[in-house]
C-alpha cells in the first residue's frame, strides 16, 4: 500500500517517480539562493561558504516535512478510505503505517540528496551519518500514533484537517530548523524542547552535519515517551473506530 501511494503521487506525470529527486533537489537549490545569497545567513559556529548553510537547513527541513506529510495527511485518511471502514475483516490501523511508509520514502531521497550536496560543498559526510537511522527509528513511534490519533479524531472533528495546516506551520517556526536555539534566551531553550520535532532535527544535524554523535540520554528518553504515545493513541484508535461506520 505505501509503494502504491508513492507510484499513484506521481502517475501520469512526464519523469514520473523521478519527481521525489528532483523536488528536493530544487528545494535546496532555492534554500541556497534564498538564505545563502539573498538574506546570507550564517548559523553560529558555521565558518564555510553560502552552501554550508542550506546543508544545516535542509538537514533539518527534511525531519519537519516528513512530520508535516504525515500529521496533513492523518485526519483525512479513514475518511478517503471509508471503503476499507465497510470490511470489517480490514485492519485499519496498518493505514497509518502506509503513510508513513510513503513519508519514510521521500524522506531517505531528501536525505539522499543531502548528503550528495554535502560531498559537494564540504568534501565528505561525517562517519556519525550511520547513526540516522537510529534517530529516525526513535522518531517513528511518534509519528505513528500521532497519525492514529489524528485519523480517528479526523472522523469526527472534519475541522482538524484546516487546524493541522496551522499547527504544523507553527511547529515548524517553533523548533530549531531555521534559526539555532543559541539565539534564544538560555532560560526559554529548554521550552523548545517541548516541540517534538526539536530533539529529533537536533539529533539529525548532530549526526549528518557537525559529525557528531546523538546525545543518547535524551534520544532515550523521547524514545520512551514516544512509544508510550503510540501505545496510547493506539489504543484510542482501537476504540473510537466502532463508531466510525456510523459516522462515515
């Protein structure tokens, strides 16, 4: 089903599944044009070049738009899917993992590309690269309950879908990925840390740009706190979805 919903995206188009590498690719090209030369913005510690920072942008881009695909996507899904509702003999909690599956793929090509441009701009990739997999496994859990979560709020509550467009632009602004926490006042950083997406684009950048390695204290903690979330929405999903026949 995830490989079903990444050929449907692009069926029909000119360069078809080519569409997931070049859409980045450009991305990041705007990213070094805009902030590089227009605005040239600088990260604290950073001593290269325009291209230096869109590798630091885009390493941590890649995190919220795979987050953002995701929690867009949720309050919709059993609503477009209301076909499977009707079987009873359908799971639809594997849903959730489709999309993230489909996320998960467009994320891997951004991170991809990433780490080509770095070749470019720097010369090489930090030996720490080995470790994203890791972060993004501790992310995963997180994703998923809050896509079953959203998914059957989304059932009742039609509104949600307009609300997630703002609120995941507002995670966005609120978490490290345009601007380094140093900026902020060192009393009000640890309220960054409140936005789920902060340890994660910070751990990704750690691992794929300064080469260094996660601070594994903290991955573990949002690993725990993650599961118990999946665990939780999980177990919301299993009990509101008795009444989504009804609704749908």
């Amino acid at each position: 089903m995830a490989r079903r919903d990444v050929v449907g995206r692009y069926r029909g188009s000119f360069i078809g599944l080519l569409w997931s590498f070049f859409n980045p690719l450009l991305m990041l090209g705007v990213y070094t044009f805009v902030f590089g030369f227009i605005f040239k913005s600088r990260w604290s510690g950073q001593t290269a070049g325009h291209f230096e920072f869109a590798v630091i942008l885009f390493a941590g881009l890649n995190i919220n738009n795979m987050f953002t695909e995701c929690a867009n996507r949720a309050p919709t899904l059993i609503v477009e899917n209301t076909n499977f509702v009707k079987k009873v003999v359908f799971p639809l909690e594997v849903l959730s993992w489709s999309t993230l599956g489909s996320a998960l793929f467009h994320l891997l090509v951004s991170t991809l590309v990433l780490l080509i441009f770095s070749i470019v701009v720097r010369g090489s990739i930090p030996w720490t690269a080995v470790y994203f997999p890791i972060v993004v496994a501790v992310f995963l859990p997180f994703v998923a309950g809050l896509i079953w979560l959203l998914s059957s709020l989304g059932v009742f509550l039609r509104d949600l879908k307009q609300a997630m467009g703002i609120i995941t632009a507002m995670m966005m602004f609120l978490a490290p990925i345009f601007y380094p926490k140093e900026l902020i006042h060192p009393p009000y950083q640890k309220l960054l840390y409140l936005n789920p997406l902060t340890t994660i684009v910070e751990a990704s950048r750690d691992v794929l740009v300064w080469g260094r390695a996660p601070n594994w204290i903290l991955l573990g903690l949002y690993a725990t706190v993650s599961c118990l979330f999946a665990w939780a929405s999980f177990s919301w999903f299993e009990r509101s979805r008795r009444g989504f026949a009804d609704v749908l």
